[in-house]
C-alpha cells in the first residue's frame, strides 16, 4: 500500500496493534468514494463495513415522504457499519458520502469474526459507538432547539474537523439534505455568514476564511461533538492525527 494511502489514516485502525492490524490488512480494500454516492439503504442489511481515511460519510434518516435529515457523520475517526457487529440485521438508515475521497471497505462476516473476538478492535468499536450515539442524540436536540444559522456553523466546523482543506466541496443543496431544511433557509444563513467574513460561497465550494467566527457563532452543540470526535483521533496515534 502506498503512503498516500494506508489503513492508519483511519483513527479506528490506526489504534490497532500490529498484530490485529496486520490480521485485518489483507482484507481491507481501498475504494473511491465519489460525493452523492449511496453506500447503504434504509432497510437493507450491509454488506460491508467502510472506514474512511479522507472521504466523509453521512447517515440519514429517511421520512415515509422521502424527506431526510442527517442524523451522524463518520469521518476518518469512525467506522460505518456498527450494526453489522451490534446485532441488527438492517439498517434504519441510508449512508451517503457527503465529501468524496477514500475508504477503506471490509466484509461486515469478518468485522463480525473480529469483533467476536473480544480483542483491542471489540474495545475500540464498542467505544465508537457510544460517541455516535452522543453525536446521534446531540445532533437531533440541536435541530430541535437552535436555529439554522447556528447549526449551519456546527455542520461546518464539523466538516473542517474531518478534511484537510478549508474549502469545502458542497452545494447548498446538499447542506440542505443534511440538515433537513428547505434550500432558501440555507441560502439566507450561508449569506449571513459571508457578509459577517466568516465565509465565501461560489456554486458547489465554501471556503471558510473565519473559523473563530463561526466557532463563536455556533451553538453548544459543537465543542460536545468536538470533543467526541477528538478521542478517537488521541487513541489514533501520531500516524492517523497527522493525516
């Protein structure tokens, strides 16, 4: 595997022991993940669990209108797939890859064997879990009770927290979808923001020239998540945090 591209860019992974590591290693397969692309669908069972290294995935709740909202992202912190090894058999939820770039894909049978086996990735799963369900809970109070400007900013520092890049690949479409708001309720919060100089928006790219601003701008939701999302980068090691 090249350097560019290695299995401990992903945190999960990168806290393995060499033994589990190199168990794992020839069955992890490296794939492209393109924005939009559709990984999982309500009521389906996975075939497969995706640990991100640059790509960001997002799951969504899908309403019987077909209306959706984002209900957890997973960054190169995390895994998608948790109900492959917590016993469900289907998934409530769709996945979708919010930015594109790269993954790391393993059949949900081996994730299952592996967590079977009661090792340091049992450990690291099962922990992963509990901070998607803080970000699953935190996500859908903060929907309820902020306004859309302020979860626009936590979206956004969120996003910043998984990518290397302070310009980000999104349409206001997209950020729409995520949010599970009308596109002109976006519209009117990004402008918001860019006549504030947090930042600047041109068709699919917002670029974000001010992140103090938007961090206070934000809600509280944000340092709860942040927080989350920096334990499993800590338990990464040096390999994954310098992705």
């Amino acid at each position: 595997m090249s350097l560019e591209h290695r299995p401990t860019l992903n945190h999960l992974l990168a806290a393995l022991p060499p033994g589990e590591l190199e168990r794992l290693a020839p069955h992890l397969e490296l794939v492209p993940m393109m924005l939009g692309e559709m990984l999982y669908k309500p009521g389906q069972q996975p075939r497969h669990a995706f640990f991100p290294t640059t790509a960001i995935l997002s799951l969504h709740y899908v309403m019987a209108s077909g209306a959706t909202a984002e209900s957890a992202g997973v960054g190169n912190e995390g895994v998608l797939g948790i109900s492959l090894f917590m016993g469900g058999d289907t998934t409530p939820s769709s996945a979708v890859v919010q930015t594109k770039g790269h993954a790391y894909r393993l059949e949900g049978r081996l994730l299952k064997q592996e967590f079977a086996r009661g090792g340091i990735l049992t450990h690291l799963l099962l922990g992963y879990t509990h901070s998607l369900i803080t970000q699953m809970t935190q996500i859908a109070a903060c929907n309820r009770h902020h306004s859309l400007e302020q979860q626009l900013c936590r979206f956004l520092l969120l996003t910043l927290d998984r990518v290397s890049s302070s310009e980000l690949v999104m349409t206001q479409g997209l950020v729409a979808g995520m949010l599970g708001v009308r596109r002109e309720g976006v519209t009117e919060a990004a402008g918001n923001l860019q006549r504030a100089g947090f930042i600047r928006y041109r068709r699919g790219h917002i670029t974000v020239v001010d992140r103090t601003g938007l961090e206070a701008r934000a809600c509280e939701c944000y340092p709860v998540l942040a927080k989350e999302l920096s334990r499993h980068r800590f338990a990464g090691g040096a390999d994954a945090a310098a992705a």
